[in-house]
C-alpha cells in the first residue's frame, strides 16, 4: 500500500514538473492524489496519526468517490466535446457522497485488516446506492469512451493523438475493472474488499495515464533540455 501510495504521489509530481497546467493535466493530477490518498487511508484503516480507523475509511472513500467524475470530465476533454451537462450531473452526485461520508457517522459499520487488503463496510443501503453510483459513472466513461472512439475514426478531422488517448483511457479502466471482476468471480469472498483490490490494481491505470494518455495532448512544459 504505502509502495503503491509513493509510485501515484511521484507520477502526480512528475505530471506536474513535466506538463503546463490546463484541465486535462489537473485532471491527471487530481486523480492520481485521490487515488494515493486512498492507499494511505488503507495503510491506516486500523490507526495511525492519531485517526480512528472510522476517520480513515472517511477520508479514504471521499477520495475515491472522486474518480467517477474526474474520469467523465477527462474523456469530453479527450474527445473535446465542449457540452458538458452530463459532467456537471456527476459532480452533482460527487458533491451528495462526499457531503454523505462527511456528516453521516453511521456510514461504515466495520472495518477488517487482512494480509492482502483491507475490507470498508458500508451499511447495506449506503453499500447498493454508491456502488451504483460508482459503476454507473465508470460504464457511462467507458461507453462514452467507445462511442467516441468510432466518431473519431469516421470524422475526416478527427485528431490522431486523441483517439489515442480516448483508446488508453479504455485500456486504463479496463486494467482495474477485469482483474477486479474475475478476482471477486474466482472468489466471491473477496467482494466485501472490492475498493481496496480496485484500487490496488488502479496502479496500472496510473502508469497508463502518465506514460500514454498525457504525452498524447498535454502540453509539455519547454526547458532548456528540450531546445
């Protein structure tokens, strides 16, 4: 956890040192915090700093409920599709779970710490109703993203580098969702540790962001090495 919390937290600095800010490296770096954040939440989830494990999985699963919407809000960018409602509705939500997990206490009813993850339980209604949130926004990125992806191959001006990007950004969902799925398949004990395994192999999706989707529309910062 805190291996996989160093590598997201140098890919975030390195986005920054590397590109010139604008919305899709914000994006980037947004995401990759969020996504560190919940590693060391997950280190922590039984005490540490002073934080019950209750405060822990708080601020751990705040940073999670972020990613939905970042990723919808990457992919119009990616595709530059300048309307943006659907956007704004998934913020919308973003901002009900946050505001949830920040005043509701009775949110989590326990916490587990095991060898290989760690396990959040949220109540039975809180469980369904942000697991449909959550999937709903990464399948509305996904569907988008292939949707998309066919108009750019069809239009006469449609960019090279972003139906790259578009295609990664598949490809990077896609690295965290299928492992994830055929894990809690082969062994359905592990569902009740989906965000933590998610998240665990959301590093993939990292180095995909960083070292592919970015260098195909971001824009480099010039320095003196670059002349």
């Amino acid at each position: 956890m805190l291996a996989t919390f160093a590598i997201e937290i140098i890919l975030a600095i390195y986005t920054v040192w590397r590109y010139k800010m604008n919305v899709l490296t914000r994006l980037a770096v947004t995401m990759l915090v969020a996504l560190a954040i919940f590693q060391l939440c997950e280190y922590h989830v039984c005490g540490g700093f002073g934080l019950r494990a209750r405060e822990w999985s708080r601020i751990g699963y705040i940073a999670i409920t972020l990613l939905p919407p970042l990723g919808l809000h990457m992919v119009h960018v990616l595709a530059d599709k300048p309307r943006r409602r659907l956007v704004v509705a998934a913020y919308i939500t973003m901002v009900v779970a946050v505001g949830y997990f920040l005043i509701d206490r009775t949110a989590f009813k326990g916490y587990a710490c095991t060898g290989n993850y760690n396990i959040f339980q949220l109540g039975m209604r809180p469980a369904i109703v942000y697991g449909v949130y959550y999937y709903g926004w990464l399948l509305a990125v996904i569907g988008l993203s292939i949707r998309w992806t066919a108009e750019l191959k069809r239009s006469s001006k449609g960019s090279v580098k972003r139906l790259g990007a578009v295609r990664g950004l598949i490809i990077g969902y896609l690295v965290f969702l299928v492992p994830t799925a055929l894990a809690s398949t082969v062994k359905p004990e592990t569902r009740r540790g989906i965000p933590s395994i998610m998240c665990g192999f959301a590093v993939l999706f990292a180095f995909i962001l960083v070292a592919y989707i970015l260098p195909e529309l971001a824009t480099r910062r010039t320095r003196k090495l670059d002349k």
